[in-house]
C-alpha cells in the first residue's frame, strides 16, 4: 500500500513538473467546471438567479484563467522541474483559495444574489476539485503526449532497423553470390591445371590465386554493413488511424471516482448536516463508486473498445442520476442537488481517459520497443552468421586449400608429380572447395555478440561502448555474451523510447567480487509519468537485478550479469 502510495505521488509530481499542466485541455475541463459544478448556488432558489450564479462563476473563471497566463508562460519557459512544479502548485492553490471571495464579490456585488460566506467549506471542495482534476487531466494529456512521442521515435527506429535487417540479407546473398563465384574461378584454375604439365611455377600461381581470393573473402567479411544498399528500402509506414472518445474510456482504478467526489463533498455535508450527513456522503459515495466501478467492468467484458466505453459512460450517468434522486430529499430541491448527475459521470470520464492513456502508452510501446528489439536482433544475428561464414571460408582456403598447394609445390619442385599425387591433389583441393561451397549456401545465424549489436543499431542512435579488459574477457562466454546483448538491447530500446536526442553509453564492468558484470545503457531522456509503476516486460525479463530509472537528466538501465568464475581485475 505504501509502495502504490509513493508511485501515486511521482505521477501526480510529475503532472506537476512536467511543463504542460496548464493547457487547451485543462481549459476546457475548468469553464465547464467552473459553471455548472462550484457556481455559488447556495442563494440561488429559482431558475434566474441559478443563471445569475453561473454567470457570476462564469466571470470569475475568465478573471483567474487571465490572471494564470503568465504562469502557464513561465511553465514553459522554466527549466527546473522542481521549481515548475512549487510555481505551478502555488498557483492552483492560490487560484483554488481566491475563487471562493471572487466569487462572492461578483454574485454579491454585481448581481445582487445573497451572500454566502462559508468560507472553509468553499475553500476545501475548491482545492480538491481544482487539485484533483486539474492533475488528472495533465496527467492524461501528458502522456498522450509521451505515448505519442515515443510512438514516433519507435516508430521511425524501426524503419531504420528494418532497413538494417534488409542489408544483412543483401549482404547475406551477395557473400553468397562472392563464394559461389570464387570457388566457381578456382575449380576452373584447377581443371587448367591438371591439365597442363605439373610444375612448380604453375601450382605457386594456382596458390596465389587461392591466397587472393582468401583475402577477398575475408575483405567482404569485415565490410561495414553500412556500404551495403538495403534491398526496398522501408517508407514511412501506415499512419495510425484515429479512436473515437468512447474507445478511449477504459475503467479507472477502482474507488478513484467515489474518493474524489466524496472529498470534494465532504466540506459541504458537514457544513450542511453535521458528521450524520459527512458519514452518509461519505459511505454512499464510495458505496456508490465501487458499484458503478465493478458494474462498468462486467458490462464492458467482452465487448470492443466502443462497446466498453458506452457501458462505462451509461453505469456512471446512470450513477450520478441515482445520486441526485438520493440527494433531493435529502437537501431540497435546487441545482446543487443536480450535482451528482453532472459530477459522477464527468469525474468518470476525465479518470477513464487517464486510465486509457497510461494503457495505451504502455502497450503501444511495449509493441513496438518487442518489434524493434526482435528486428535488431535479427539483423545482428544474420549479419554475424554472415560474416563467420566468411571467415571460414577465409580460413578454410588460406590453410587447407592454400596449405595443399604448398605442400604439392614442394613435392613437384623436388620430383615430377605422379599421377597419384596429382590424383590426390586434386581430389583434395576440390573436397575442400565442395565444403566451403556447402557452407556458405547453409548459413545458420550464430549469436550476435556486443560489437556486432551495436553496429546495427548505430544508424538509429549514437552508441559508445566502454568494455574494460576483464569483461572483454568474460565476453568470451556465448552465455554471459548473450545477456549482455540481452541487456543493451532493452537499453537502446529505452533510450529510444525516452530520449529525444540519439545517443547513448553502454558501460560494462567487472565486479569480481560477486563474479557479474555490471552493465548500464545511459541516455538523456525523461521517463514517462507512469514508468514508477513497472519497468515493463522487457526489463522484467532482464532478471531481479535489472531496473530502470531517472538519474537528473538522464534515462539509466542497468542490471547484473553473473558469469562462472570471478573476472580478473585489470591493473591500473
């Protein structure tokens, strides 16, 4: 509970701090507000003077919304997000703690309704309304906004990614086609030799063009994949077609609507009826909240997202309307007993849109960093097959093949080769070739290891790799290779995700004492409002150790790779 507490607390901070608290959305949320909901209705007791009351609030909304430019100016503008929120704060408080007498003065004064000076009352439902709201609406519309942004940058790595995964399958062929080609040129030197008088100058030149052709290949094998042309190269992709509102209603936490609008009424039954009142408030309000919560979800169980959405908007008027038949009796008639009908389902609305955006924003990039991650890999994994295939290749003709004609020189050179020898020779040279050809046309993808990672993902974020020597060493190990790789991935995904600007550090280092690898990936960035709630299934599949989090200006992952033995210490 206290745990839900705290990472309650860093989302609400984080509305606060975040530069886009006051805006078009907030706006929109306080006239309606404003007018229908803390109007002083107290005075007003016929269908004239609940107009006047309105246009009163009305008034005062437009004073204090002018009176908040320049703050909503300075949001921007600063550049501390602590001191953006303490201004932000003070300025929701002071406006929450001023309405109340603005008020007063223009229905007074102006309109000449009665007074109504049950100030503590006023002052508290103001703040709770103003706080609450306000923050969940900025809640809502920063992530929007997040989601949105990372959604882009995911979105335009990928298609870098997929471009990279393209050109390691060109590569992939066109090694290919080159070992096919230069095994293809050495059988026909070969059939030319056999067929000429065997001697040392001609079997020295048969063995120079083996060694040429092994440092083609072995050329070709330490190509950067960036002088490869990727075959179709990927276009800016589908746009994301639009949701209508009801889609985007998604249940919110369960009592979240009851507990802000038992709080904000709390103030006006115990001015109004003592504790017997505040306690009915407070037990129907909840009791209320929690029905329509469960009622909403059943309902909306199995539907489509529109189909949810109308159930949940239907329990919660439908709730609000239960409220006012209940409140009439209770407190007379008038608009404040209409209350409940606007508060309930409109509380419900702006909580079920947040709900949507911290769901949305996760699943989308969760799919999208999984797509990004899996594209990468498979680019670096194909890549490396690659070039290991050519290597071999390399290998298999600079010391088998190239080795046979060295030692078939030297025997020509001594005495005139037989025909067994030449038999032999030939069958030798061609067996090899064979299985080099064989190879390359049956190319399995070998793990990537981290130089290779990196490469691939170079053209979609600036990476710097600090590798000291001892876990240069420990690399060695396919195993603990693996989850580093593993580890930088997820990194540069997140980086991707939370940084506007590309680039990143990966620092990986020994820690002999609990034999691990201490691995980090490093970016400038900001993590969504809502990341204090998980790391997400990509960390969480990293093991207990892995997490991610804010460090100043900074996005930081890192976790603890375990290898077998303890790493040695390099020397200073």
């Amino acid at each position: 509970m206290r745990t839900r507490l705290r990472q309650a607390s860093a989302i609400w901070w984080a509305a606060l701090s975040g530069g886009r608290f006051f805006t078009r959305w907030s706006l929109a949320l306080a006239l309606p507000l404003a007018v229908l909901v803390l109007a002083p209705y107290k005075a007003a007791n016929s269908v004239p003077e609940v107009v006047l009351a309105q246009t009163a609030a009305l008034l005062g909304a437009l004073v204090l919304i002018l009176a908040l430019v320049p703050v909503a100016f300075a949001e921007r503008r600063l550049v501390d997000p602590r001191v953006r929120g303490v201004v932000v704060l003070t300025a929701v408080v002071a406006a929450s703690v001023g309405r109340p007498f603005l008020n007063e003065a223009l229905a007074v004064d102006a309109f000449g309704l009665q007074a109504d000076q049950t100030w503590p009352a006023r002052i508290i439902t103001n703040l709770v309304a103003w706080i609450a709201l306000l923050s969940l609406v900025a809640i809502t519309e920063q992530l929007y906004a997040s989601s949105r942004d990372a959604r882009e940058r995911l979105l335009d790595a990928l298609r870098t990614v997929t471009d990279e995964q393209r050109r390691a399958g060109r590569y992939e062929r066109e090694s290919r086609e080159l070992v096919a080609t230069e095994v293809e040129t050495l059988r026909r030197a070969l059939g030319a030799l056999v067929l000429t008088p065997i001697d040392f100058d001609g079997v020295r030149t048969f063995s120079d063009g083996v060694r040429s052709a092994s440092h083609r290949v072995q050329r070709h094998a330490n190509l950067d994949l960036l002088d490869v042309a990727p075959d179709h190269p990927t276009g800016q992709g589908a746009t994301r077609s639009r949701r209508r509102f009801l889609e985007r209603l998604r249940p919110p936490p369960l009592l979240l609507v009851g507990a802000i609008f038992a709080a904000g009424s709390s103030p006006f039954a115990v001015h109004r009826g003592g504790g017997l009142l505040l306690a009915l408030v407070l037990v129907g309000s909840l009791g209320a909240g929690l029905l329509a919560d469960l009622a909403s979800r059943r309902l909306g169980r199995r539907r489509d997202a529109a189909g949810r959405g109308a159930a949940l908007l239907t329990v919660w008027a439908a709730t609000g309307a239960i409220g006012t038949l209940v409140a009439l009796p209770i407190i007379g008639a008038g608009f404040i007993a209409l209350i409940p009908a606007i508060a309930f389902p409109g509380v419900a609305v702006i909580a079920a849109l947040c709900a949507d955006a911290m769901h949305r924003g996760r699943i989308e990039a969760r799919r999208l960093g999984r797509a990004l991650r899996d594209v990468a890999r498979s680019a670096a994994l194909r890549t490396s097959g690659t070039r290991r295939s050519l290597l071999r290749a390399a290998d298999l003709l600079h010391g088998r093949v190239q080795g046979t004609c060295v030692i078939f020189a030297a025997q020509v050179d001594e005495e005139p080769a037989t025909t067994e020898a030449l038999g032999a020779f030939e069958d030798s040279v061609r067996s090899s070739l064979a299985h080099i050809l064989l190879e390359s046309e049956h190319l399995h993808e070998e793990p990537a290891g981290l130089a290779e990672t990196v490469a691939v993902w170079q053209p979609v974020i600036a990476v710097s790799a600090d590798v000291d020597a001892s876990s240069q060493r420990a690399l060695e190990d396919p195993l603990v290779s693996l989850r580093v790789v593993a580890v930088v991935a997820e990194g540069l995904v997140n980086a991707v995700k939370h940084a506007a600007s590309r680039t990143a550090v990966v620092a990986v280092s020994a820690r002999p004492s609990d034999a691990a690898l201490h691995v980090t990936v490093t970016s400038p960035g900001q993590l969504r409002a809502d990341a204090q709630l998980g790391g997400g299934l990509g960390v969480a599949g990293l093991g207990p150790s892995a997490q991610v989090y804010q460090r100043g200006r900074d996005v930081v992952l890192e976790a603890i790779v375990p290898v077998l033995e303890p790493a040695p210490v390099s020397a200073p």
